[in-house]
C-alpha cells in the first residue's frame, strides 16, 4: 500500500499534469506559426520538419546536418538559399516561417531585413537566453533576449551550457519533462508574429566557434542523389537572383541573372541560388 506521502506525491503530478495540458492551446497558438489559408509560403530553414503550409521550402546545407536536430526532410519543391541574401522578388510570399533559424546566423540584422523583403507577414521563433545556458548548442552564435516587440541578439561569447547534455536528455527521455517545457515555453522561446516588419537588434559582432561547411560540389552531388523537386509554375516566377535581385532566365541546368551575368547550378531541379555557387561567363 502506497504512503500517504506517496499519495500526496501522486495526486500533485496528476493537478500539475492537467494544469499543463490545459495550458497547451494557448501556449501552442502564441509558439506555433500561423500561415494564412491563401496566398505563397515559404518555411526558409525547415530543416527536420518543414510547415505543412509551405508551398517551398529553403536550406542552404543539404549535405550537412551539422547545425540541425535531426536529419533534413525534404517534402515541397526546394530551394538552396541564404537566408542573408533570400533569392526571391520582393513581397514574393504572403508568409514567411523561420522557426530555430534566426539563431544561426551571422548577420540576424541582414538576415532580418531580407525577410521583410520578400514577405508581408511571418513567424519567427528562436530559443531564448534562458534555453541557450541550459540545454546549449554550440553553433549558435548569439544568446537572443526579447525586449518589447524586439529581439536581441548578444554574442555568447565563453557562455557555456556545460550540462546540456543532460538537460537534452532528460528532455527527450522524459514525456513529463517535455510536457512541462511546452506548457512553460514562454520561458524558453521567444515566438513573434509580425505583420510588415518586426524589429531586431544586434549588441555586439558574431563570431560562432563552428559552423556548418558549405561545399558546393558535395551540395550537387547530393542534390542529385536525392528525391527533390524544384519550384515551378508562380513558385518559379518568385526567383531572383540572391545578388542584385535580377531576374532569371532558365538555361541548361543552370539559371542565368540577366542584370549580373552570374549563373547558377540547378541540380535535379533544385536552384542552388548561393553566391558561393554563383559563376561568370
Ligand atoms: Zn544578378
């Protein structure tokens, strides 16, 4: 027979654990992306799990999941891009989605801007300063705290997480564990929905200890390994050139920017439209 104290023990987690579930729709719709019904999404570093919504998809490491949770899933038409210099038209989308994406890179002010570029509205998420010394990923540059409607972006510096590891584990061990961290997500996110442009700031200069490697050879190759489509019909007519926002012409296997000169890969029918893949005639 159980102890009362047992008893008392097991009557709080079944409150607390009706607590967090009832905490979950709120705090799943101010964390989750809302995309509207019509008009182009784009979910740019989808990585694992590309939104359901997203009529393409963007990443720039197809060949190396060095900066990503688990391996990529690729289940839209595809475009290899930098989130720094977005290869699309100007209001292109009518949303865009960048969930744990913000946090990698090098220039969030560049990267931000690029968004509201080519984008009325979005979602942004990224894991806040708290979540960054507790569970840690060394590839991110930036401890990212919330002021107002802004994010701000702080070098890490020697800021470690040194138990992580354990904090992941428990994480991805404990279905308890998880369902606390979800209901308690303001805590550890920031999620921001914007509509026109949001605001970011930077204190300070990047300087990640390590990144993902960008080759471009092993990016074709694996592109062409790979079950891809690229985007065609009104998702084409989105591309530009990532340089000076030209427009593209189609050539064999390659697309070529008429303003520039530079042209770049398709591989398997995926755009590679990075300047590191970019030649001149
Ligand atoms: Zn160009």
């Amino acid at each position: 027979m159980a102890m009362p104290s047992q008893v008392k023990m097991g009557a709080r987690v079944l409150r607390e654990l009706g607590e967090y579930a009832r905490a979950l729709p709120a705090s799943d719709a101010r964390h989750r992306p809302s995309p509207p019904e019509s008009g182009l999404v784009v979910d740019v570093g989808s990585g694992q799990a590309p939104h359901p919504r997203a009529d393409l998809i963007v990443d720039k490491y197809v060949a190396d999941d060095f900066e990503r949770g688990s391996a990529l899933v690729i289940d839209k038409p595809l475009v290899v891009g930098d989130g720094h210099a977005l290869p699309f038209a100007d209001h292109a989308f009518s949303y865009i989605i960048t969930s744990h994406v913000l946090e990698h890179a090098t220039d969030p002010v560049v990267f931000a801007s690029e968004m509201q570029r080519v984008a009325e509205a979005g979602f942004i998420q990224v894991p806040g300063r708290r979540a960054e010394l507790t569970f840690g990923w060394p590839f991110h540059p930036w401890l990212i705290d919330r002021e107002g409607s802004a994010l701000v972006f702080c070098p890490r510096g020697e800021a470690k997480a040194p138990d992580g590891d354990y904090f992941h584990r428990a994480f991805t061990d404990s279905a308890v564990f998880a369902l606390w961290f979800a209901a308690h997500r303001d805590d550890w996110h920031h999620s921001v929905h914007w509509e026109r442009s949001f605001d970011v700031r930077v204190e300070g200069a990047s300087a990640a200890p390590q990144t993902a490697d960008l080759d471009v050879e092993l990016t074709l190759r694996t592109l062409n390994e790979m079950s891809v489509v690229g985007p065609t019909g009104a998702l084409r007519a989105t591309l530009r050139c990532p340089a000076d926002h030209g427009v593209l012409a189609d050539e064999p296997s390659a697309l070529h920017c008429e303003s520039c000169g530079r042209s770049y890969p398709v591989a398997n029918g995926v755009p590679v439209l990075l300047a590191e893949a970019a030649t001149t005639a």
